[in-house]
C-alpha cells in the first residue's frame, strides 16, 4: 500500500496555507463584519450574474442594495398571473390537436402525389379534404 496520504497525490508533502495561520490568530473577529458576523453562501448563479456581479468591486454590496430596493418596494416581484397553469394545459391540448390535424392532412396530400395527373378529381378531392381537416 502507498504511503502518500489522502489527497496528496503529486505532492511530496502537504503544506499548510500561509493564510490559515493569520485567520487563527486573528480569531472569530475577523469573521465580523461591522456588528454583524459574515456569512458565506454557496449560490449557483445565472451567467449573466456573473459578468454584472463580476463588474463591481463589492458583489455582496450590490446584492444588498438589490434586496433593499426590493423591500422599499421600488423593484417589483414577479407575481403568477391567476389560471396561468391552466391556460398553459389548454394551450398545450390544443397544440395537440392541431399537431394531429396537421398529420392526417399532410398524409392525405401524400397519398395524392403517386396519383397520375389524369386523376385530377381524386387528387381535387383529397386536397379538398385536406383543407377541410385544418379548418
């Protein structure tokens, strides 16, 4: 078996961050910021955010401005609009049925093109059919 510990692959010896000292010896302290002790968050944000976020120098800043102009009520929350689902799951059934019509229209309009051209009442009344099914 190996001698190397966990997570020192490629290392020959592992190494203390010079920063992990100091914030010891600093104290829980230095993790207040004003009267108010940080707090850190792990987020997954939009790539957008990212870039506008990456543009200020203080990102956790503008995020509580964000969120003060949101309780002053000067930027608006999205609300759901009443029935929304339920206009989606209509929308969405009728997509369907027009998907459907569309179908046997398209294979109707198919079964006349082999038709020779001297058939032109079938193929006529094929085409006929066809329209009447989409209308």
């Amino acid at each position: 078996m190996s001698k190397l510990k966990r997570g020192t692959i490629g290392k020959e010896k592992r190494t203390l961050h010079p920063n992990s000292k100091e914030n010891l010896r600093l104290g829980p302290e230095s993790l207040m910021q004003g009267n108010k002790p940080k707090v850190r968050h792990n987020f997954t944000l939009f790539e957008e955010t990212v870039k506008w976020l990456q543009e200020y120098p203080s990102a956790s800043a503008k995020i509580d401005e964000l969120v003060g102009q949101v309780r002053e009520g000067q930027l608006v929350a999205i609300q759901e609009v009443p029935n929304t689902k339920q206009q989606i799951a209509d929308k969405d059934l009728a997509l369907k049925q027009i998907r459907s019509k569309l179908k046997k229209a398209v294979k109707l309009l198919n079964s006349a093109l082999p038709l020779p051209a001297n058939k032109g009442g079938v193929i006529k009344d094929q085409i006929r059919e066809a329209l009447a099914i989409l209308e």
